[in-house]
C-alpha cells in the first residue's frame, strides 16, 4: 500500500512537526575540566545546547563487585583531578587488559587509574566499571586535603569466564 500524499497535505503537516521538535536549552553548568588550570582536555562550552542533540549511550559494564581499600596519603592524587577523569571517559569504551602486565587505563592530571588480570589470560573493564570505582572511591575514602588513593579486586568478564582484576587509583 502506497501513502500518496498531496502538496496541500505536507505544507498543512509542517507547523505541526515544528512544535514535536525539542526547544533549545540553556546549558547551566560548567564541568571542573573548565575550571581546573593543568586541563589537558578542550571542552566546547555552548550558552545553547539543542535538546534534539542529546542521544543516550550505553553503558560498558565489563565487572562485578569490588573490594576497596584505602590507600590514601599526602602522595595521593587530588579529587578535582579523578573527577575529571570520570568526566573524560564518560562517553563509552572498554580496555583489554592482559596477565602480568599492570596497564594504566586512564590518565589526567595527578590522577591515574590502572589495573591487571591476576589470573588467566586477559580480561576487559569498561568505562563505566572506572567511573564507579573511582565515584566509590572519592565517597568512602575523601581526604580531608582533597587527595583520594585506592585500590581493590574485582570479577570481570573475559572471552567467556569471568577473570580476577587487580586495580588502582593513585598519582601519576
């Protein structure tokens, strides 16, 4: 069945496709990347942000639960620095990490966030997994001069066993 629509018909459509079509938005905030001298990251900042722009992303979650323990010290990275961090990776991937070799996964100012497969072959973490490691991190083990140092093990998904991971959030 074909639609056949008349020329009438479109012009008659399109005031009312320009009300379904999301109005501009005032963006509110700047994120910390902004504020923070040592940036390594240039962020666009828009007074205007088009709500028909925003799309959903999906999360990569390659882990399970995680053991935590502080390991916090003058030498620790700072907050602002693993907040922006977070900010960085937001938008998605994952890192193969390998048997033996301890990576750094994710890197930006004094903060740096590393991990390992402790047993078998290899492994992934996905951003998401970071992002709550190091949001857990700051929560439970904020310092009172603004540094946060951590590390733990967790189960993460391989090619089709989990795998044990060893994992870190300390200086650069």
């Amino acid at each position: 069945m074909k639609l056949l629509l008349s020329p009438c018909a479109i012009l008659l459509a399109l005031p009312l496709l320009a009300l379904a079509i999301p109005n501009a938005i005032q963006a509110s905030s700047v994120s910390q990347a902004e504020k923070l001298p040592n940036k390594t990251v240039a962020i666009e900042v828009n007074d205007q942000v088009d709500a028909a722009s925003f799309r959903l992303r999906k999360r990569t979650n390659q882990c399970g639960h995680s053991t935590f323990e502080n390991r916090g010290s003058e030498a620790s990275p700072l907050i602002s620095d693993c907040e922006v961090l977070m900010w960085n990776i937001r938008n998605g991937g994952r890192w193969r990490l390998s048997t033996g070799t301890y990576r750094t996964v994710a890197t930006y100012g004094t903060c740096a966030f590393g991990a390992e497969v402790t047993n078998y072959w290899y492994t992934y973490i996905g951003h998401q997994d970071v992002i709550d490691l190091i949001r857990d991190s700051i929560r439970d083990f904020r310092r009172h001069d603004g540094k946060v140092g951590s590390r733990g093990e967790m189960e993460c998904m391989g090619d089709v066993l989990e795998r044990r991971v060893r994992w870190g959030l300390y200086h650069t």
